[in-house]
C-alpha cells in the first residue's frame, strides 16, 4: 500500500545520491504530500537542479503532484548557511547577479539566508549572515522579475535587517525574541513566524511551508 504519511528524509544523503534518483525520491515525496491531503509546496533550496524538471514535469502533466514552486538554489554569503548547496555571493552587486541567475534559469522565487541554521557544523543560528544591502539588491531583482521572496532567519536582527530589505516573507523566526509579532511598521507585507518545533523542519523531505492550493506562477502573498 502507498505511504500517505508526510514524507521524512536524511539530508546528509541528498549531498551524494544520484541526481536521477534523487528526482525520483522527491517525485514520491511530492505524491505523498498530496495523498496526505497537501495541495501546494514551496520547495526553499534545490539540489542538483532536479526540482526544476521534477516542477516542470509536473505542469506538462508528465506526472501527478501538488502545485509546485521552487526557489533553485538559495542565496548565501560564502561560507555561511546553506553553502554547500546555495549559490554564495558577497556584496550588493553579486547578490544581485545571483538572483538573476537563479531567475533565469526557472526559479519561482529567491531563497535568502539572512542567518545561520541548525543544521550547519559549528555555526550560530542566530547570527545574521546577509546584510541588509545584499539582500535589498537581490530583493529588488527578484520583484522588478515578478518575483517574490523569502527568508531563512532566526534570530531578531536578521528578521529586522530582511524585512528592512524588503523581504516578503518570514521563515523560522526561531529565535526572534519575542519580537516577531511587532515587526509590521517595517514594511513587512506578510511574516510567517514558526512554533519551535519547526526547528526540526530541516530534517523533513521538501522542507517548505505549505499553503491552500495556489497556481504555480501565482506564489502566496
């Protein structure tokens, strides 16, 4: 009988899984969420450029899947979270050509990590990463595209410096302190603050929010 149970995965494994099984494994992922009652998933860093034919497939009615939006690879500084699979860029102008890259080669919308992560080796998931520059440029290539955006932060400076940046949504808000409910007079048009057990979300297969069903060219608010 088929899994209907909300897939789980060991991230270690997809640095070294082959690029046509790994496609394959988040096919069945994909199927999964949607026999479990899941109409639409943002996948929030691609690997091995899978997702864009896995997303693709799925529009030409290829295959069967929810609605699916990808953000290829994420952006970060060098060395910060999510480098071993993100794009890495330093500065204003160079975040701003690695949105772009990201654009053109079929992203939906721009990842950013405005912080550390969990599940980095020896990294503080609360410190900021990006700078509000950096961001606001990438930020502002990703809308002038029709593109939304969205951000990886945990603690309250990173959330405030992303949404400064204009960033249009809040993923994690793990460590906010208590701030994450006051952030709205910086200009934030939506935030998605994150109970603590979404610390373990990282761990989980896809590893995007999930929202009611929604066109793929049309991403939530």
């Amino acid at each position: 009988a088929a899994d209907d149970s909300t897939p789980t995965a060991n991230p270690v494994s997809f640095n070294t899984e082959d690029p046509a099984k790994f496609a394959l494994r988040g096919l069945n992922h994909l199927q999964q969420h949607l026999r479990s009652g899941v109409t639409f998933v943002r996948d929030m860093n691609g690997r091995k450029q899978a997702e864009v034919g896995l997303r693709d497939a799925i529009d030409q009615g290829i295959v069967i899947g929810p609605h699916y939006i990808i953000s290829r690879q994420c952006l970060c500084m060098t060395g910060g979270h999510g480098s071993n699979t993100g794009m890495e860029c330093d500065g204003p102008d160079a975040c701003r050509r690695a949105a772009r890259e990201q654009i053109k080669y079929g992203a939906d919308l721009i990842k950013i990590m405005a912080s550390g992560g969990m599940m980095s080796p020896g990294m503080e998931a609360s410190s900021p990463q990006l700078t509000e520059e950096e961001m606001r440029a990438a930020i502002e290539e990703a809308h002038k595209a029709g593109k939304k955006t969205a951000t990886h932060a945990h603690s309250a400076a990173a959330i405030k410096c992303a949404i400064r940046a204009g960033i249009d949504s809040v993923d994690f808000c793990g460590r906010g302190e208590g701030e994450c409910g006051r952030f709205k007079p910086f200009g934030s048009r939506a935030r998605r603050p994150a109970p603590p057990s979404s610390r373990d979300s990282a761990r989980k297969a896809a590893g995007s929010p999930v929202h009611p069903a929604r066109r793929r060219d049309r991403p939530p608010p």
